[in-house]
C-alpha cells in the first residue's frame, strides 16, 4: 500500500449507476432491464445501492498518475455534501446509469469541460444536468490535495491503455486514459486541509455533519468518513 500526498489536477472520468440487488447488473432508468417484468418490483431504484467511479489525474510533485476512486472516496474527493449525493442518486434513479466524459483530455469535468450521457431512452432533463452540475465543487472552495492511500492499478501485460471504451446503455463512450501512465486506486482518501474541509461543511448546513461512525479524528487528525 501506497501512501501518497496528491494533487488533483483533473477529473477525467465519472460514471454513476444503480445497481440492481437481484441480478447483479446496472439499472437502466428507474428499473433493472435484466430482471423479467414480474419481478421488477423487487428490483426498483429505492433500494439498490448507488455507486459512483472517478478517474482523475493526480500528482505528488514528482510525477503524474491516474487515480481510481469509488464509492464514498468519489465524494470525499469532490468533496460533495449528503445533499449533493442524494441529488445526483435521484438523477441516476430516473435516467441512469450516468457518464460524465471528457470533450478534451485537457479539459477538467469540475470546469465544465466534459459532457453527460444517460441511458438510451432516457433524457437527463433539466432537473438532473442541475443536480449534476452540483456535484463538481467551486474551484475557491474545493480542496484539490489528499492523502490517498493506494494500491497499483492492474493492468494487463501488454494491453493498449488509450481508446479504452466505456458501454452505457448499447452506447460506446470513449475513456481517454492517458498512454503509459501510473494507475493507482484509491483504497482510503483524506483531505490534507481539515480547517478548509469544517469550512465548507459549516457553510453547507443542509448537509450536516457527517453521522456518528463516519467521522474520526485519527492519528493525523484525519476526516475518515
Ligand atoms: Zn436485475
């Protein structure tokens, strides 16, 4: 394991789905399309859990990487509130599953620089790009340095890491990971700045504190949500 001061220099890649409990596979709108008709019931968006992956590219001052991160570590490093999350849940629940990609591989999606699909058939409306556009923080309040712990991405021997396709509902949306980088994944993400992160949750009151068991101060006075 890999403990890594790092820099967010741009989130390349987000991708967000429901995932249905019964079958296995990802929602295609408000139900599972897997699932026969008849047991649809038991396979709606209410319960199914939320997930989310980010890919971004990272420094530690001595050279770059791409950074996977799933789960509550996509949050932690968007920095997104409860309220956040629970918007874009609803969006993904009616038009899921959701990817945001790049135009340009320069361009970061928290700068607006990249574009939604959802699944075919569905159109994300006017309600979800709104709940959406929320989740990419406001360059003044968004800390871009963490300490990630990390473990090597694997990657086969020999396997091109361009032009990687992502398939969203029948659609294939290109991936742009950079040639010959470092992948790394995320298995634990703190934010380096803790009186900047109790700022942006002060200023968030919607959205709370994060319940009992999700906060710790460990051995670095580190948010372990
Ligand atoms: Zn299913």
């Amino acid at each position: 394991m890999l403990r890594l001061r790092l820099t967010v220099l741009c989130v390349q890649r987000l991708e967000l789905r429901l995932r249905c409990l019964a079958c296995g596979h990802a929602f295609a709108g408000p139900t599972c399309a897997q699932c026969p008709a008849a047991a649809r019931g038991g396979a709606r968006a209410a319960a199914a859990p939320f997930e989310a992956e980010l890919g971004a590219r990272v420094t530690d001052g001595t050279g770059e990487a791409y950074l996977e991160a799933c789960g509550r570590h996509v949050w932690t490093l968007l920095q997104a509130s409860d309220a956040i999350v629970r918007g874009a849940r609803d969006a993904t629940a009616r038009c899921g599953p959701l990817v945001a990609a790049q135009r340009d591989w320069w361009e970061c999606l928290t700068r607006g620089g990249g574009a939604w699909t959802c699944a075919e058939g569905f159109a994300i409306g006017d309600a979800g790009h709104a709940a959406l556009a929320r989740l990419w923080p406001s360059a003044a309040r968004w800390q871009r340095e963490v300490v990630a712990h990390c473990k090597p991405a694997r990657t086969p021997s020999g396997a091109p890491q361009t032009g990687r396709a992502i398939r969203v509902a029948g659609k294939s949306v290109p991936s742009l990971r950079p040639e010959k980088s470092i992948g790394l994944v995320a298995c634990e993400v703190t934010p380096v700045n803790m009186q900047m992160e109790a700022e942006r949750m002060l200023a968030e009151p919607e959205a709370g504190w994060p319940g009992p068991g999700r906060v710790a101060l460990g051995p670095g006075g580190g948010y372990l949500g």
